[in-house]
C-alpha cells in the first residue's frame, strides 16, 4: 500500500520534487486518437499555460516540465522562505486567484473593516491558505482540476480525467536533481516524439534553449528564462535557491545525453560534462541508466545511499526502503 503523502514529503529533507499524473481515460490527454482520428494536441497548450502560471500564485517553482500524450512529468521547487515573506494581504490576494475563499477573506479583500474577533478568526484560514500555497498536493490539484474541466466540457462528458493519486518521488541531493530534469527534457526524445531536446515540444529543455539563444542573439548576459527555476551556478552551499550548475553545462550535457538515446552510441563526452558528472559523484554508466529509467531506478527517495538515510531519519522511518537502489544508481 502506497505511503500517505504527507509520509513521502519533507521539505527539511528536500525541496525538490519529481512529480507525474496520467491520464485515466482511453482518449489522449494530447496528440491523434487513433480510434476517432481527432486531434487533442492543443490541450498540451492549455497544460503548459496552467502549469506555468501557477508559480506566480503558489510559491512552488518549476525546474523542468515534459508534457507528453497521456501523462506529464514536472519537476517541482518548494520555496518555503517565499511563502512565510508573504503579508497576510498577499496570502488572501493568492488565494483569492484559485479559490472563492470566505466571506471574512472577501471583506478583507475589499479593504472593510473587520472585527477582532473577525480578525482572529481570519488570521487561523490565512496561515492554513499559506501552508496550502506551499504544498505541492495543492499545486498538483488545482492544476489537474483546471484541466480536467475544460477536457470534459470539450469532450461532453463528466467523470475522472486524471488517476487518482500522481506519483511523486523526493529528489535528495544534486546528483538526483540533475538525473531527473534530464529524465524529464528528454522524455519525448525517447519517446521518439522528438529528434533533439530543442525540438522536442511542451517541455522546459525547449523554452531554455529558445531563451538562451534569445539572449545570446541580443548579446545579453545572465538571463534566462523567467517562469522557470533558474541555473543557480556551482554555488558552495548545499541544495541553494537555484538549480546547483550551470545552465549551459546542463544544455550541454543533456544534448549529449540526448544524441545517445536517440543515435545509440556512445560517443566521446566533452570534459565540461565528464566534470559535472564527477563533481555530482557519478559516472558515465550511472548517468545514461538514470536519465534512460529515472523512476525504475528508485521508489519513493532518489539520491545516494547517504541521502537516502540522512531522509529517513528526519522522517522518522524505522527502514531506509529503496535503500539498494540508491546505492545501486548513484552509491
């Protein structure tokens, strides 16, 4: 029986989260019903947009995104600091964004005045709406409930669009962090809906890219890509606000990554790369089999053995579980 969420989710372990949600139904989240013929493949636009536009209201940000015909997978960053910065004002105004709220919050909102027993009594929702604008089971609802419902009003139907319950998996330290964003831009190479990771659609390996060349083009410098986590460089301090490399090592890598899967050769990795991946303590075998199987590769923690038992004691757990496939994957 699988763990209950809050059993799997420790931000004092990890902020970094590798989630996916699938499609129940037969018809396509996207892309050509190969029953009916028709074509579902705006409904990745409408995916991306919401996907995007959710970091601006919960105080989760986005590192990688692939967006595929009948599931997705999405690469989260829980940003605990920026969510306890936030004035009880701002919390409403969030909120307020994706749900009604109450009758106190409304007042609030249109600036009236409230009593103090009112006002105690709205401060108890507000910090349960901070701590709901910081958890990704939120973040994860309010996204596939948006789509769900213009996927059903489309389609003339009612019921389940998404499975039950997504899938998540707590990405411990950077070398895991890396593996899965690379699991996740490369998914449609894999998949053969895509030659090279530029080209492959609907996923945050493309919008970097176009970014990157943008930028390049204008002969402008440090600017990446705004609605996604940005490259934090090779900071000193562990699991920084940031994604811990280089964005142009990481492109590197992943287009290396990428010419393998697609060509199946190994060919001659640059020594930027082989760097990355001796700094994150891996090497070239480890590497390829995680960004091939990431989620085969390990259950509920991905990390090194050390991370894994380092998580397990903050959550208390008696067992370190997936404990031979961390040490198998990374040591």
């Amino acid at each position: 029986m699988p763990k209950p969420r809050e059993h799997q989710v420790s931000l004092d372990a990890t902020p970094y989260y590798h989630c996916v949600s699938r499609c129940v139904r037969r018809a396509f989240l996207c892309g050509v019903d190969s029953v009916s013929g028709e074509s579902y493949e705006h409904r990745r636009g409408w995916l991306e947009n919401k996907l995007l536009e959710l970091p601006q209201i919960f105080a989760i940000q986005i590192a990688a995104y692939a967006i595929m015909s009948n599931h997705y997978h999405i690469v989260l960053y829980v940003d605990v600091a920026h969510a306890k910065s936030w004035t009880d004002e701002e919390v409403v105004q969030r909120w307020h964004q994706v749900f009604k709220g109450n009758l106190l919050s409304q007042k609030f909102d249109r600036k009236e005045v409230l009593s103090e027993p009112e006002l105690a009594r709205l401060k108890i929702y507000i910090e349960e709406w901070r701590k709901r604008l910081m958890d990704i089971s939120w973040f994860m609802r309010v996204l596939n409930e948006a789509i769900a419902r213009e996927a059903n009003a489309e389609d003339g139907c009612t019921g389940r669009f998404w499975e039950g319950r997504y899938k998540s998996q707590a990405l411990l330290d950077e070398a895991a962090l890396a593996a899965c964003m690379a699991y996740v831009d490369l998914n449609p190479v894999r998949a053969s809906m895509a030659k090279t990771p530029e080209k492959s659609d609907y996923t945050s390996i493309k919008k970097r890219t176009e970014k990157a060349q943008a930028t390049a083009q204008a002969n402008h410098q440090n600017q990446q890509e705004k609605q996604l986590l940005p490259f934090a460089g090779n900071p000193k301090q562990d699991m920084p606000k940031g994604i811990p490399m280089r964005l142009t090592d990481y492109l590197e890598l992943v287009d290396w990554t990428g010419r393998i899967i697609r060509d199946d050769k190994r060919g001659a990795i640059s020594s930027s790369s082989e760097a990355i991946l001796t700094r994150l303590g891996i090497d070239e075998s480890q590497w390829l089999t995680m960004t091939q199987g990431f989620e085969d590769c390990f259950t509920t923690f991905a990390g090194s053995e050390g991370s894994l038992r380092s998580a397990c004691e903050k959550l208390e757990y008696q067992r370190a579980s997936g404990l031979s496939r961390c040490r198998v994957a990374i040591g």
